[in-house]
C-alpha cells in the first residue's frame, strides 16, 4: 500500500498529459507519454479515422477557443483505443496544412460530386420556392427535390456557386 500510494502521489505531482509549455506557445513535437510510450516512444501513424476526427474537431472548436488543441486531442481521443495527445494534434494539423496534396483544389470536390441532373433539379427547386419562405423551409423542400443531396450540400452548392459569378463579375469588371 505504501508503494500504491508513492506512486499516486508522485503520478499527481506529473503535469497534466495536455500540459502547455511555460511560454505558452504550443508544441510541435508530441509528449513522450503513456499513449505514445506504448507505441515504442514515438506517434503512430494517423488512420484515415483519426484524420477524419483530427478534421471535424478542428472545424468544431474553432481557433480563439478556451484550451482548443486540449478539447481536440480529447475529442479524437474519446473514439479511440491509443490516445492521441493534443502535442500529436497540433504536429499532424501543421503537418497537413504545410502540405499541399491534402488541400482541395477549390471547387473541384464539390463540383465532381454534383451530376448535371443534381444542378437542374436545384436550379429548378430554387425557381419553385421563392426567397420569401422561410430560409429552413426553403431549403428544406428544395433539398426534397434534389435527389441524394441534403439540405445542407445545397446551401453550400448554391453559395458556391454565387460565390464564383461574384468572382467572374469582379474579373469582368477589372478586365473592362
């Protein structure tokens, strides 16, 4: 008991497994820790889950949030059977950042996703439910109309799309 008891006070004596450096700057190096200890002191390769859970933490706790990398580490973590710490995190963001094969040529995904009966059967919904319905509503029923697409891939294909004529028009502008 003696030695149960040395070693959970000198486990609580230890800085917390997010600890943030005295200066306050995050690092880009991962902790040495019992998650990483474990994969022979060194990170373990990123599965396409953990990039795909590294992603939606990213956008769910945006910069400027109260202990971000800390809450995203937990968040990847939390689905996970090896941990990843928040140090791993913030290295495999600024990794695939730096890198670029893992940033998407504008528009492209979206506009290979999206066959040419998906864009008349938006564009005809968009002509059916006028502007004066309610914003939810509106969508909602258009999205209805759009086979294999939720609401939500068609605000963010309409706004796309008004987003690229605002392009070509300022172009245009400039050019003339």
């Amino acid at each position: 008991q003696l030695e149960l008891r040395r070693a959970v006070g000198a486990r609580q004596a230890e800085p917390p497994r997010h600890a943030a450096p005295a200066n306050g700057a995050p690092h880009t190096q991962p902790q040495t820790d019992s998650a990483s200890a474990a994969r022979g002191g060194r990170a373990a390769p990123w599965t396409d889950d953990e990039l795909s859970l590294l992603a939606k933490a990213v956008k769910r706790f945006p910069a400027g949030a109260r202990q971000r990398w800390d809450t995203i580490a937990d968040f990847v973590s939390a689905q996970l059977a090896q941990p990843r710490t928040k140090d791993e995190c913030i290295a495999k963001y600024q990794e695939l950042q730096a890198s670029p094969r893992h940033r998407p040529a504008p528009s492209q995904p979206d506009d290979a996703s999206w066959t040419l009966e998906q864009q008349r059967q938006l564009e005809l919904g968009l002509q059916k439910h006028p502007p004066s319905l309610d914003k939810n509503e509106r969508w909602k029923r258009i999205a209805a109309e759009v086979q294999g697409k939720s609401k939500k891939d068609c605000v963010e294909r309409y706004k796309l799309i008004c987003k690229s004529l605002h392009a070509t028009t300022n172009n245009n502008a400039a050019t003339s």
